[in-house]
C-alpha cells in the first residue's frame, strides 16, 4: 500500500515509492529506492522535501498515515470546491482567431529569446527594447485571448526547453497577473521579470543544466546560482524595474524558507517572486525535460494545490488554478460516459464543466467525426478525470 508521510516519519528501511517533489532536480538516481541509512534521510530533508510517498509493501510502514488513494480524494475534494464557481473572465477574441495571431508571435518569441540567452552566455548585454516590443505583443494576444498563447507555449520539443520555457512563463505570469487585477505597467515589468528570470542559467555550464540523474552537491549547488546570476544580470541592465528583479530573484523561494538563494519563507517574498515560483514549476512540470516526463496540467495543478500545504502560497495556488482551469484548454478529458474530448472553454458556470470537443469514444475503441458539447447546458454527462493523450495517440493541438 502506498501512504503518505513526512520525512520525520522516514526511518531506514522504509521503501520510497515516489520523492514527492517534481519541482526539484534531486541527487538521486531514481525517484523510488529503499533506504539504507539516517544519512539518505538527513540528504532528503536538506533538499527542501517535506513529505514522501512510500510503498509499505516494499519496506517499513507508518501506522495511521493516509493512503495515497485518500491524499488524492481530498485534493480533488478541495480543487473542485476551490473551482466550482463561474469565472470571470472577458474575451475579445475566440480563441481560433487568436491562434492565428498566437502562433506567429510564439515563433518571434522563441528567436528572440534565443538571440537574448545567447548574447548573455557570450558576454553581450540585454537588448531591453526587444524584450519589451516581444511582452507587448504577449500582452495584447493575452488581453484578446489568453488561452491561445497558454495552450501554444506547452508545445515544445526537448532541446527546445530553455527558450519557450521563458515564453512561457511570461505568458503564464501576464495572464495571472492580468487576473489579479495588476495594472497595464505591472504586467509588463511582470512579463519582462518572467522572460529573463533564468538568464542567470547562461553563466551555468550546460552539462549540469542536462545532467539526467543524480546530481552530487556540489553540482546542485552550482546549479542554484543561476537565480544570483539573473539577479546580478538584471541590476546591471538598464531599464529593468525593481518588480522584474524581485521576481526573477524569488521564484526559487518557498513559503516555508526551504527555497533558494537566501532561504526566504512567504513573510520576506514579494507577491510577484510568489506567483512566479507557481508558474515556473506548472510550466516545467508540463513540459518534457531530458531528465524529467512529462505531467499533464491537471496533474500539475493538484500537485501543486497538495505543495500549498507548505511550499507556495495557498491562496495564490487556488487564484492560479481558477486563472488557467482545473481543466485548462487543450487538456484531453474523460467524460462518465467513456466519451474524449478536449477542453475548448471554460464552463458558463463551472470551471468543473468546461465546453469540450469529442473525438473518441472509448466504449467503441474508435475515433469520431468531432463535435462541441457545453457540460455546463448538459445534464447527462461531466468530466470524470484527465487522460494521457500519448496512450490514446491523440494529438490536442489538431481539435483546437
């Protein structure tokens, strides 16, 4: 059976079945072993990990610690009470038409902040005012349609991580701070702080930022000095406000203190360097590493409500859920009635009952001529879980 339990709770021979902790490149070589000595809990607890998956089949069990079935069931529990409410958002596009637009500013994007990053690994300075024509654009696309950029940025290949995932992220961060009510040139120092908070990682040597498995402390360490170089960076570039610094220089901190650089808990951390540190980990979670799979969003999201507990800011974690959906677009779901489909739009009413277009019915094992159906104006069916696209070899992207 395969419980949860703090890492207080850990005692050698107890089996890890999973670390717990997604957001973090860890020394060890796998995420599931035994443990053999107080030293590999001493190493799990200085790396920030609050609580762990075991496996009490495999090794030693924790009387009176819940299984992971009743972890789940609470946190889908606390996500739909969190999410059952009618959001409030505005669209000046449909989301098709801001596809057109999302696209081509996705292609800009990603061969201006690879021309960025690769000025800094050679030494160059910051070209400000391209950063600031490219979150423009970012900013109107997300203020049209904010779900097209979204759903585009999860698109990626592997060696191609680097350069959406600050894309991303910056789309990611206008788009909550647009939904928290910042005003027009917060946004932009908000997506000017997201675009350039890993350019510290230009100063990293590269073999580390790849390394597939177990990383030694040394090099975990080295690795963590990438948030002091995008600091230093962006000091010394001129034209970057004080939000884009604060940003890019916490979204390594946690709410417990157990982050990085300086070990900052929630009451020393500015609301931006908060949000951040949610909207880097869902990006990166989602996204296929050569050292990590990778999750869907709406696995992501659950983590991370379940990390709240400790790690991110709760109320910011629920405003982030309600900000992208529980089921956010492009997501393939299963309906109670056996039905696929991928998520268009977010409910009239509920972010639990979002428009869908199906494309397969599981009942028949076959593909469907698609067509759009609202949960929110239907009484006969709703969305049960997410599914893995890959195991049905059904590409989101084509339905959108």
């Amino acid at each position: 059976m395969v419980k949860k339990v703090k890492v207080q709770q850990l005692k050698p021979d107890m089996y890890i079945h999973d670390l717990n902790c997604g957001w973090l490149k860890h020394p060890f070589v796998t995420n599931s072993f035994k443990i053999k000595d107080e030293k590999v809990i001493e190493k799990i607890v200085s790396y920030g990990i609050r609580s762990v998956y075991i496996d009490t089949e495999k090794g030693a069990d924790v009387e009176g610690a819940p299984t992971e079935h009743e972890v789940k069931h609470e946190i889908q529990r606390a996500m739909n009470s969190a999410a059952d409410k009618k959001p409030e958002k505005q669209y000046r596009a449909s989301l098709r038409e801001e596809l057109v637009k999302a696209k081509e500013i996705k292609k800009e994007a990603k061969e201006t902040i690879q021309n960025i990053l690769d000025d800094v690994r050679f030494g160059k300075q910051v070209e400000t005012e391209k950063v600031e024509s490219l979150v423009e654009k970012m900013l109107e696309s997300i203020l049209r349609n904010p779900d097209a950029l979204i759903s585009l940025a999860r698109l990626r290949e592997v060696d191609e991580y680097t350069y959406v995932h600050s894309m991303a992220v910056c789309t990611l961060m206008i788009s909550f701070g647009h939904y928290l009510n910042y005003d027009p040139q917060i946004l932009r120092e908000v997506g000017i702080g997201a675009m350039l908070h890993d350019i510290g990682k230009m100063r990293i040597p590269q073999e580390l930022l790849t390394k597939r498995h177990g990383l030694s402390d040394d090099e975990y360490s080295q690795i963590k000095e990438h948030v002091i170089f995008s600091r230093m960076i962006l000091e010394e570039t001129k034209g970057i406000s004080q939000t884009s610094i604060l940003l890019a220089s916490q979204h390594h901190e946690r709410e417990d203190g157990t982050g990085y650089p300086q070990g900052l808990d929630g009451r020393h951390t500015s609301e931006f360097g908060q949000a951040a540190a949610i909207a880097d980990v869902y990006d990166a979670m989602t996204s296929k590493r050569c050292y990590q799979r990778k999750y869907e969003p709406t696995e992501v999201l659950k983590k991370l409500f379940e990390w709240s507990e400790n790690l991110y800011n709760k109320n910011l974690v629920q405003h982030f859920i309600r900000n992208v959906g529980i089921y956010p677009i492009g997501v393939l779901v299963r309906l109670e009635s056996g039905l696929l489909g991928v998520v268009l739009n977010h409910g009239e009413k509920s972010l639990l009952h979002p428009k869908v277009r199906i494309v397969y019915d599981t009942n028949k094992d076959r593909a469907l001529m698609p067509y759009d159906v609202d949960l929110s104006r239907s009484e006969t069916d709703r969305v049960a879980c997410h599914e893995e696209p890959d195991r049905w070899r059904i590409y989101p992207e084509r339905y959108m």
